[in-house]
C-alpha cells in the first residue's frame, strides 16, 4: 500500500509540472503579451514608444530567452510564488487564494447536489418496478447533461429569482446566493456520475450473487443497497473524482453569469488580458485541486472493495 501511494504522489508531481509547463509554453507562443494589452490601454495609448515597451517587458522578465523564463517561473513556483499581475500588479498567488473561498463554497454544495442527483436517480430508477418511473429517473441524466450551463444558469435566475423572488440572482452574499450556480453546476456532473452508477448497477442485478441473496431471504432493498450499490459504487466513484476536478473550470461559467467573485471571474479576466502568471496560478490549482480529489478517490477504494488494498494495481483509473 506504501508503494502504491508514493507511486501515486510522484504521478501527482508529474500532472503539475505537466500543467505548468504545458500553460506556459501555450500562452507564451500566442501572439501579444499582457504588457503590450497593458501600454495600449492605458495612458500611453498607441503613442507607447518603443523603447516604454522593453522597459515594462524587463521589469516583468519577458526580454529573456524563454528557456531562462521558464526555469525562473518554475523554480519560483516551486516555492508558490508565481509572480505579479501584468494587468494589477498584485501578487497572482495572493489573488487566486484571495478568490477561492466563494469558488470552493460553491463547487463543494455543487459536489453534494451532483451526488444526490445523480445517485439517487440511478438508485431509484434501478430499484422501482414501475416501467414509466424506471424511464423518467434514468433519462434525467441524459436531458441534464445535454442542457448548456449558462442556458440553465439563465433559465434558473429567470424563475427563482425574477418570477418567484426566492433567491437572489446576482453577488455572493449568504448562503442563498449559493444555492442557483451550485444548481447550474451539479447537474451536468451529476448526470455523468448518474449514467455511470445507473449502468453499473444494471450489470450488477445480473450478476449470480444477487439471485443468491435474495434465495436467502434478504429484501430487494438489502440486496440493492447492501449488495448491488456497494459494487456498482467503483465505478461511479471513479468518475466522480474525475469529473469533481473540472468544477474549477466550470466556475468560470457560473460564475460570469451569477456575477460571483471567484477564481472563475478572475481567470476570464486574466485570459482577456493575457495575464500569464494569474492563469497560470489558476491552472496549477485546478491541476492540484484533481490531483488531491483523485487521491482521496484512491484512498476511498478499499472502503468499498477490501480486495483492491491488496492488489492496488486492479484500481480503476480516472
């Protein structure tokens, strides 16, 4: 099991420098920089001389090679600094960390709904004898993950809170403010996890020991919240840490449309402006925030199937 972790850890090392180095080389080869958006919108306007433009560029390390650039933005990665705003001049780790709680507040409830939506309608759908009932939970998954989320965002905002005037459509004050994105976001990832565990229990009715159990008396809910749920949960679980991770990225969304504060708002504004050291703190913590998710998945396995703690490699991949 000491193996398997530290394997494990090292592939975690490796997906972050793989992020790292991935962001970088992209935003660096698209054309423009941040400081030229910087000079043309600001006072100097488009009378910026040249000699103004390899003063900004120098005072922010781009007049290096960009081996030696990379290697400076790694090494101060490394000690969680990835340096300062072109478009602010604020420290970008201090703005990402600054911006994460509301971000967190909303993709954790977001994370509970995705659960609740998905399992249970995979749960249910399996486990009713109704045919009609059995049809309607099982399609949900497919008509939520084909609905666009800022279509979804919108369409929520338009009923809870311009028709019924439950919930506030705009800010991030109170836990009330919470409640709509954490909607627009569950339910495409509930969908998935729904699809998953819905097939996977599927498969598991048809295995013999689930005849075997009943044979012995046990009720059709022992069997299928007992027996069935705890096998078919491997699966879904693995795709659940998979899908988890891209909640980060799917604040940038959310978060436009409700006008939230959180990493999403500030990683459109930092792409906008080509503000590789905000995008680029942003991308390592998405990268680190999977990474940690798919840990606590893999540490989950054995809770759910002692067999995979002693042959770790038979371990579903995400």
């Amino acid at each position: 099991m000491r193996r398997y972790l530290l394997r494990r850890a090292g592939q975690a090392v490796f997906v972050l420098w793989a992020a790292f180095t991935l962001s970088f080389l992209i935003l660096y080869l698209l054309p423009g920089d941040a400081v030229s958006a910087k000079l043309a919108a600001g006072e100097a306007g488009s009378s910026a001389t040249a000699e103004q433009l390899a003063a900004a560029r120098a005072e922010y390390g781009l007049d290096s090679p960009l081996p030696v650039q990379y290697l400076k933005r790694l090494v101060s990665a490394l000690h969680g600094d990835f340096g300062s705003s072109v478009a602010t001049g604020d420290d970008a780790t201090r703005m990402v960390v600054t911006a994460l709680p509301p971000t967190l507040a909303v993709t954790g409830l977001a994370l509970v709904f995705a659960v609740l939506f998905g399992g249970g309608s995979a749960f249910l759908g399996t486990f009713t004898r109704f045919r009609r009932l059995r049809q309607a939970l099982l399609s949900l998954p497919s008509l939520a993950i084909s609905l666009p989320p800022f279509w979804v965002g919108l369409l929520l905002i338009q009923f809870f809170s311009f028709r019924l005037r439950l919930l506030p459509a705009l800010g991030t004050q109170g836990f009330a403010s919470i409640l709509l994105p954490a909607v627009t976001l569950a339910l495409p990832t509930g969908a998935i996890i729904g699809q998953v565990l819905a097939k996977s229990l599927a498969t598991q009715q048809r295995e013999p020991y689930a005849e075997i159990a009943a044979a012995k008396g046990a009720s059709r809910w022992r069997v299928h919240f007992g027996h069935l749920l705890r096998n078919a949960a491997v699966p879904a679980l693995t795709v659940a840490g998979v899908v988890a991770g891209n909640l980060v990225a799917g604040s940038v969304i959310t978060e436009t449309v409700f006008s939230r504060d959180g990493v999403g708002r500030i990683t459109a504004a930092a792409v906008t402006a080509q503000d590789v050291p905000v995008v680029q703190a942003v991308i390592v913590l998405a990268a680190l925030v999977f990474v940690v998710l798919n840990l606590v998945v893999d540490l989950l396995y054995p809770l759910l199937d002692p067999r995979i703690a002693r042959t770790p490699e038979a371990v579903p991949r995400g």
